[in-house]
C-alpha cells in the first residue's frame, strides 16, 4: 500500500479504538497550547498594526479590523495544510483526518469544521462535551464536517497494518 495514496484498510472496532484512544485529554492540552499561541500571535499582529497606525498618522487604525480573524485563520489554514493539524495537534500526536476513509481532509471540510468550531465556542462551548458521548471521541464540529482526530503514531501504524484488527497483508 502507498503511504501517500487515498486507499486505506477498512477500519475494525479495535483499530477504532486503537486510533482514538486517549484523544480526548491530548485535545484538551492541544488547545492550550493553540491558545497561547494564537495570543502570542494576535500579541505580535497587534504591535505591527499598532506601528502601522502610528507611521501613517492614524490612517492605518483600521488594519485592527483584521486582529478577530486571526483565531479563524489559524485553525482554517493549519488543517487545510498538508499536516492536517494545528501545531498544538501535532505537538501532541494529533491529526485530523476524513471519518469516512481517514485521507486529509478537503478545504471545504476545514472551513465548516472550523465555523462549526467558533460558532461552539460562542455557545459557551458546551458542546464540546458531545465528545465525551461518541464513538470515535468526536466533537460536534468534527460530526458536522465528517471528519475525526486520531493519534499521529497509531494512524501511521494502522496505515503499515500494525495496528490491533488490521489485516496485514505482508505479514505471513
């Protein structure tokens, strides 16, 4: 099997298990992590606009428009990239994959993912407890989408056909 191609091995409920377990604790501290980052971020856009309005004599003010996006973009831009992950994810072994067939998932799939995921957040975030109730561990936005969050080492061994309930056709 190519490492790179679309076609992955049907998924057993050990596999599942396998490849979602103790996700829902990495989540929790990717986010922190994400967190800090994107402040760190906002911190760094905030003082560029900051020199930006001061140079051109206030009529750059209006570029602080852009600082509410900056949380939107990160998570759009980081798992619609080739890691498929925020770099609070890979950090930690995380990655985001299509539910259906476990390939990268589409833009279209990040964008709503990532709407889904602020429009949770401004519900007070409540949602996020759906997680704890699922199959796969997944969060509303991560149903809504279709896509799934499995641990970066057990996805690679499941894709070489080491995982538990994978059929291994090298194997003999």
């Amino acid at each position: 099997m190519n490492y790179y191609s679309d076609e992955y091995p049907s998924v057993s409920p050990e596999a599942e298990e396998y490849l979602t377990r103790r996700v829902i604790a990495r989540r929790v501290v990717a986010w922190l992590i994400d967190l800090v980052l994107i402040g760190c971020l906002v911190a760094a856009l905030w003082v560029l606009c900051l020199g930006f309005g001061i140079l051109t004599l206030g009529l750059g003010w209006p570029v602080f428009g852009v600082l509410p996006f900056v949380p939107f973009c990160y998570h759009f831009v980081f798992l619609a990239g080739p890691l498929s992950a925020t770099p609070g994810q890979a950090l930690l072994g995380l990655v985001v994959r299509r539910n259906d067939d476990l390939s990268r998932p589409t833009p279209l799939q990040a964008l709503l993912s990532t709407g889904i995921y602020y429009a949770t957040l401004a519900t007070s975030g409540l949602l996020l407890l759906l997680t704890l109730f699922t199959v796969r561990k997944r969060t509303l936005h991560d149903l809504l989408s279709g896509l799934v969050v499995v641990r970066t080492r057990a996805f690679d061994e499941f894709l070489l056909g080491k995982a538990p309930g994978v059929w291994n056709p090298s194997y003999r």
